[in-house]
C-alpha cells in the first residue's frame, strides 16, 4: 500500500473540474515539475523538464521584445503626433512677429524643449534695430555662422539635424538662458539658390532629452516645413 497522503476529495475533484487552472500557474507548475524531478532521483536527467525551462525562457525573452516594441510603437507614435501638432501650431501666424512668437512659446511647449532659437546668417554689418522687437527667438549672425556652430569649428559636411549633449553653448544663439543647456537639436535650414542658411535650435536643460543615438526622421520633416514657412517671410 502506498504510504503517500491522499488528495482531498475536494481538491481533486475541483482540479478534475478545472485543469487549465493548474496549467495556468507557473509557479504551481513549477512545484509539480520539482516534484517530479525528486521523485525520479538525482541520477535521471529529464530531458521533457530541460524542454520545457528552455521553451519557458525563450518564451520570456519573446515576451520582453513583444513589449519592448509595443513599447517603441508608443513612444514612434507620440512623437509623431507631437510634431504634428508643433507644425499646425506654428503654421496658424499669418505674420512674422506672431510667427516668431508662437515659436518660442506654444510650439516650445508642444515639443516640450526649454529653449527655441532661430538663427539667420547676413552678409550685413550693420545692426537693424528693428530686430529687437523680434524678441529673443532671432538671432543674426554672420555668414558661415551656422556650419561652423553645427560641425562645433571642425569644418567638413553639415548634417540637416544635428542631435548632441552640450556643456558650454554659446550665449550668441541662446542668450541669458545659455547656462542651463545641456543638450540641443539643430536643425540646418536651406532658404533656397541665392540665400544664406539658418539654423533653429531646440535647447533642453535636460542632457538627455536629445543624444546622437536618438532618430532625426520627424526632425528632418519639421525642418522641412519651417523652411517653407521661412520663405513666405524672406521672399
């Protein structure tokens, strides 16, 4: 006669009921495949139990991937989203100054950036006065400005979006706020044949909002759509 302990009545008939309930736990599951494995002896080696660790660790692994690329779908999708509804808003001015404005206020706010600077090259001298009542959001500076800023002097090709960490940055593109960059998108802007480059420039206190590894796709779309709005005011 086995000397085992019999299951409650119960139990078994609840089990007998439910069976996907048990197959469901992995922890119970667990229990029982320890269970079997002492019950077998330390010198059997089960192959069915290696199986089923290594099916259950590779379907762990595939769990994390499912999430992780639910996860970067979110995250692709917000951000799209959010460039969308930059552009909108800075496509409503029907003038310069609001143009400039909403700039460094609403569309700030929608992409979530503490600083927003847009720097205009000029063969010119002189100082226009009318251009301090742009605000702080425009910057003139002189021609070859914006390459050198982009390559940091080291000349070569300009990428259109430039993605960097930054500890000094340069009081001439953000003013009184250059002392809490850490780190910037630059966006070159092509006005078209006979015109000089621009640049804008989004500045975050936080170093980590942008970084070289991050995609530059919705910042290339952006800088595209500001170059054409840029040319109703040039031209």
């Amino acid at each position: 006669m086995s000397s085992s302990p019999k299951i409650d009545d119960e139990l078994r008939e609840a089990i007998i009921a439910q069976p996907d309930v048990i197959l469901d736990d992995k922890d119970l599951m667990h229990a029982l495949i320890a269970a079997n494995e002492r019950s077998m002896g330390g010198n059997i080696v089960d192959l069915r139990g290696l199986a089923m660790e290594r099916l259950e660790s590779r379907l762990d692994r595939l769990e994390d991937t499912h999430r992780s690329v639910i996860a970067a779908a979110y995250e692709n999708l917000a951000g799209t989203n959010q460039v969308h509804r930059a552009i909108l808003r800075m496509l409503d001015p029907l003038d310069f100054e609001p143009f400039l404005k909403e700039l460094g206020t609403e569309v700030a706010t929608i992409l979530r950036v503490d600083a927003i600077r847009l720097v205009l090259e000029t063969s010119r001298d002189d100082n226009d006065p009318s251009l301090d009542r742009l605000g702080d959001v425009l910057t003139v500076a002189p021609d070859g400005f914006v390459d050198d800023y982009l390559t940091m002097g080291r000349g070569g090709h300009a990428r259109q979006v430039t993605l960097r960490q930054v500890q000094d940055v340069m009081p001439a593109v953000y003013g009184k706020d250059c002392d809490w960059i850490r780190s910037e998108a630059c966006l070159r802007l092509d006005f078209g044949d006979g015109r000089l480059p621009g640049m804008l420039v989004m500045g975050s206190e936080d170093p980590h909002m942008f970084g070289p590894q991050q995609g530059t796709d919705l910042l290339s779309f952006f800088a595209g759509v500001f170059e054409r709005a840029m040319r109703r005011w040039l031209g």
